[in-house]
C-alpha cells in the first residue's frame, strides 16, 4: 500500500475561514429558479410558491450565502420587473441563455427564499445593458429605511423592513466577448470605480466585488486584472475569480488532478492585486470571492446560438458521478487552504444548473454526489484553517505533470476542541494510508472518519436511485500517542473529525 504523511499544528494557522466561503449561486438560467427553488403548484411549495423540499435541502447544504441574479443573466436584466404585484410584471427576452423570461420570481421571492434557508444575499447589479444610476436606485430600494420613493416602494411591495444587503457584485464577467454590454479593462474599471463612489454614498456599509477575469485561459487574464484594479482598488473589498473544470478527452487523472490549476489561478490573482496594491502605495489588502467554481461539462452545451426561446428550459443538467464529487472536494481543499485571501467563495449552481440538488417539476429532489462534499466542508470547517502539506507519492498527469496522489487541508476550532482533516485521494489504482503528527494538540479522540467513495468512479445519484451515492464510515483509522493513521480509499473524499475535549 501507498503511504503519505502530514503534520498537524495549532501554530500553522493560514487563517480565519469565513462563512461565506460556503456559498452558493442562483442565476435565472435553465431550471435553477422555476422547477428548482421556485415551482408554484407543487406538493411541497408553501404559499409564495418556494419549494420547501429545495429549501431543507439547501440547509442541509450549509449554504451561508447566495449569489443572486446572475451571472450572464444580469447584464440583460431589469431589476424592476421583479418587485411588485406579480400579475403586473412583464414578460422579457433574456439574451444571455435565449430564454423567455416572466419574471414571476423575482427580488421580493429572492429576499423571503434567502431568509427561509438561512444565507446571507449577495446582489449583481447590472453594468452591461445599464449603469450606476439603476444600480444606486436598487441599492436605494433594498437597503434605506423609508421615507424616499424606491424605499416606500419597497414597503408597498410588501417589505417594511430594509433588506440590509452587504455584499454587491459590480456586474458580472464583463470581459467576456459573451456578455451582454462587454467593456475593455480601462472602461469597466472606471464604470466599477464611479458606481462604487455613487453606492457607498448612499450606504457606506456595504462591501463591492469588482469582476475579474472569466478564466485562468482569457488571453487577457493578469493585464485585466491589473488594469481593473488600477482604477477602482481603494473603492473595493473583493475581487472576483470564476473556474469550471470538466473532464477532456477521458483523461481521468488531469481531472483528478484540475485543483492544482485553481491553485495556480488563486496564486496568479493574489499576486496581482498586490503588485497593484504596492503600485498605488495602498494601505488595502484585498480579498478574493470567488463567486463562480464548479464542475462543468462544458463539451456537451451546444452554446447560446442554438438554444431556442423557451421559458426554463433543461439546461446543463449533468448528473455528477463519484470522480466528480472527489474533484469537487479537492477544489473546496484549495478554497480551505487559501482562507487568509478567499472570503467568498459560490458554488454554481444551486439547483438544476451544475447544480449539487435536483429536482422534477411536480416530482422529488434529490442530492447529487457533489453535494455531499460541499455539505461536510460546510459543517466541520470551523475556526482557523491550518497549513497542510503532504508529503505524499506522486501520479503522472498529461495536464499537470507530476501531482501529489493526498490533497488535504485541516481547520481548528479552538474554542470548541474540534479539529477537522479533509482529504482526497486521486490515485485510482489503490488506497494510501496516511499518517497524521497530532501530538501538538494533546489528548485526542477520533470522532468519525467519513468517505465518499465506491467501486465504480462513474456511478451517480438520480431519480431512479437517489441514494446511490452516500457518505458511508470509513474503516482503517486509529490514533496511538499522537499519531493518526487513515486508509484513504482510491478515488476518495474523506472527512476525520477530532476532538481535544474526553469523550462524554
């Protein structure tokens, strides 16, 4: 068998993991919203037409804010012709996903769906087709008290209460030819900067996300960011990173392997905003949300020319297998491991779209393998995330070169006495018992060893057997005078709980 080890200590302290670093995204694209969240009519939808069984599911999920309304759709989207008896709301063409959009779901919808599961709202404002005046005048109907035309139109909708929104998106992947009103670098930095000014004078509160690059593989990626962040970085606390990966040509260990390019990419941006940091002599540090990462079968979507005007239509609806939960996993380790830069981090999508829950209309919902991944990351990453470096066998990756076969990161909540060890194994070809220093931490209990794994790396959850895939105890783990000992399954996401406090 394969061996790897790792050192754990409460002095190799990254930092504090932010609760929002387990978010999620709900773009009005396919069937995210209508027949996932949202489906009037049906046996679990409560009287504003949320669907209750989407609702616990996502609080199962751990979801601690969500994304809302776009993605692509914002940069077409009319953020009034969601608010206000629903009756009266216009129908619209969305241009981003060629769909016919009723708007029967709508701010109003997003804010009372956002209390029921619990999150915290995090709003796009539109700066592709529109700018920085319907931008202060949302920001003006969600968030002032009363007494001015949008904020008594907010209380007549039916909210007397501001919304109390914090965290804003400046538009969304406006380098991208594919967005609607796309600018170059220079114009949406100084779109950005004038909007942030205008916002934070109406609500000094709140924290902007600036965008940035699309992908890693944009030909502008680096200079945009550069050139962005010149014109707007003492105006802004974030800005944003987007990743998807998917499985090319089955090459199954480059997809195994596809974190070391969001570290990689992390890395790139990180450098990035300092170099402007230092250029502009700013007292900032600024912080990462990366508000779009997934797996996406990017192959298979015949892209937006073809799609037909429908209203929420099937689409990108992959049903993820064990692999694909694995590799999900991995990008939460990365996420976990850059806790001091990352803050934000949104799964996308919620439901249906790439999504970890799904649903029929009129039928169940069910939870794909890549929910289970996101759920326990979300639960047992508390406290401090800590520096974790494997020393670990290598697997030869035509994408990567050579990669550590045991991807890992740790958290410690020191108030309460919990430690929590996440782990992957990318090695198809067999388990790796890894050994674990604890004996920094003192006296230790192990309370559970989860793993996500199975026979056949292509196996999926769906409607016919939603449970196919589960987290299930694993075997092969024990702790003796400060060392922890775990047989990582092939293929595998594990979870090791432990605890400082005697067991009750």
């Amino acid at each position: 068998m394969k061996t790897a080890r790792l050192t754990l200590d409460p002095a190799f302290r990254i930092g504090a993991i932010d609760r929002r670093l387990f978010g999620s995204f709900v773009e009005h694209m396919g069937r995210c919203v209508y027949t996932g969240i949202y489906e009037p009519g049906h046996p679990e939808a409560d009287d504003l037409g949320l669907r209750q069984d989407v609702a616990q599911l996502t609080r199962e999920l751990g979801v601690s804010v969500v994304r809302y309304p776009g993605g692509n759709f914002v940069s077409n989207h009319r953020w009034e012709d969601g608010v206000g008896p629903r009756e009266t709301r216009p129908t619209r063409l969305d241009l981003a996903w060629r769909s016919i959009e009723t708007n029967q779901f709508g701010l109003g919808e997003y804010m009372a769906w956002i209390r029921q599961v619990g999150a915290e709202p995090m709003l796009a404002v539109n700066l592709g087709t529109r700018g920085l005046a319907e931008a202060i005048e949302l920001l003006e109907y969600c968030n002032y008290p009363g007494g001015t035309q949008l904020s008594d139109l907010r209380v007549k909708h039916g909210d007397a209460d501001p919304y109390g929104v914090k965290l804003w998106c400046l538009g969304n992947e406006m380098d991208g030819p594919w967005q609607i009103g796309h600018l170059t670098a220079y114009e949406y930095g100084r779109r950005a900067a004038e909007t942030a000014n205008a916002m934070r004078r109406l609500d000094p509160t709140i924290e902007l996300v600036a965008c940035g690059s699309s992908n890693r593989q944009m030909s502008t990626f680096g200079a945009w960011e550069a050139t962005v962040l010149e014109q707007c970085y003492d105006l802004v606390d974030y800005v944003s990173m987007h990743a998807y990966y998917e499985e090319h040509d089955g090459d199954l260990d480059s997809f195994l392997a596809s974190a070391v390019d969001m570290d990689a990419f992390i890395d790139e941006v990180i450098a990035t905003a300092d170099h402007v940091k230092a250029k502009l002599r700013s007292k900032k540090r600024l912080r990462i949300s990366f508000d779009e990462w997934n797996v996406w079968y990017q192959k298979r979507f015949p892209g937006e020319a073809v799609l037909e005007w429908q209203h929420a239509p099937r689409l990108i609806e992959d049903e993820f297998s064990v692999a694909d939960a694995v590799v999900v996993g991995s990008y939460l380790i990365s996420l976990l491991s850059h806790a001091d830069r990352v803050a934000v981090g949104c799964q996308a999508q919620l439901a249906n779209t790439i999504a970890p829950i799904r649903t029929e209309p009129g039928g169940p919902a069910w939870r794909q393998t890549t929910f289970y991944p996101f759920a326990q990351a979300a639960r047992f990453a508390r406290g401090d995330a800590l520096r974790v470096e494997a020393v670990s066998p290598q697997m030869d990756t035509a994408a990567y070169g050579p990669v550590p076969v045991v991807h890992a990161a740790a958290s410690y909540d020191a108030e309460n006495g919990r430690i929590a060890l996440f782990v992957v194994n990318r090695d198809r070809t067999g388990p790796v018992e890894l050994s674990v220093d604890v004996r920094s931490f003192g006296p230790l209990r192990i309370d559970s060893h989860l793993v996500l794994a199975d026979s056949d790396v292509r196996a999926t959850n769906n409607q016919a057997e939603p449970r196919r895939v589960v987290p299930r105890d694993g075997s092969g783990s024990g702790l003796d005078s400060g060392k922890l000992t775990v047989t990582l399954p092939p293929t595998s996401w594990n979870v090791i709980e432990l605890a400082t406090a005697p067991a009750v």
